[in-house]
C-alpha cells in the first residue's frame, strides 16, 4: 500500500553548458609524458571545450508547490556560482574557482560540488561534467 503520509523523495536534474579553454601539463613530467597523459589537453597553448554541467538535487516533493525546488533555483545558481566564472574563460589563467587547480573534468566536478553545496546544502546529490559526449565525470561528495 501506497505511503501517502511522508512526501515522494524524487531527483531534480538541470543541465547547463559553457564553453572553456584547459591546458592539462604537469611540469614535473617531460613533454612527452605529458602528451602520453593528456593527450591533446596538453597542448602548449591549450584547447578548448564544450562543457556540460548536470546538477541533481535529491528531496522531498513538496505537497504544496509538487517540485522540489524550483528548477530555476539551480539555472541561477549555476550561472552565478560557476558559468559567470567560468564560461569563455581559460581556466588554467581565468577562472577564480579554478586558480591552481589542474582543470581536469574531475577536478571540475569536485569544485562545482563544493560551490554548489554551499548553495543547496543536503539536497545536492549529484555533480556531472561532461567534458566530450564521451567523457563523462560524476561527483556525489566523497571522499577517501
Ligand atoms: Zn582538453
């Protein structure tokens, strides 16, 4: 029997795209083995990307207003906290968030999380970049 004292625990998903410019290069490596890691990423004057940023909240359905939150909560919150940052920027030399950070697709994840978090709090459940349509990096917050 269907539970109708407690409210449905549903997931809110918002995409967003920017476009950025990354140079993936450690300097403690050769040349050659930073084109072995990186491929084109390492490119001495960097490329750029097509990014997707796939932001999931986990909540109760409200009774009242039947969402979460309002979906534009997250639209507005990404172009804030990240795509103003972010977006038509190289991130190795033009981005606040990602000022020493190696701007991999991974570490991009773990930086919106965190700014996001602050933001929505318990409700962020999940963080996605998708670097090519066939990259794709998912971060939910752990750590170990
Ligand atoms: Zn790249």
């Amino acid at each position: 029997m269907t539970d109708r004292t407690s409210a449905p625990i549903a997931l809110l998903q918002r995409w967003e795209t920017f476009c950025a410019a990354h140079r993936l290069y450690d300097e403690r490596m050769t040349p050659e083995q930073n084109d072995a890691l990186y491929g084109p990423c390492a490119r001495e004057f960097g490329h750029g990307h097509n990014y997707r940023i796939g932001v999931t909240l986990k909540g109760g359905v409200d009774a009242r207003t039947g969402m979460i939150v309002n979906i534009t909560e997250i639209k507005q919150a990404v172009q804030e906290l990240i795509l103003d940052d972010m977006d038509h920027r190289h991130l190795n030399h033009d981005s606040r968030l990602m000022r020493g950070i190696n701007p991999t697709a991974e570490n991009l994840a773990v930086v919106c999380w965190t700014v996001l978090h602050e933001r929505f709090g318990a409700l962020l459940h999940e963080v996605q970049i998708e670097e090519t349509a066939n990259n794709l990096v998912i971060y939910r917050g752990e750590r170990g």
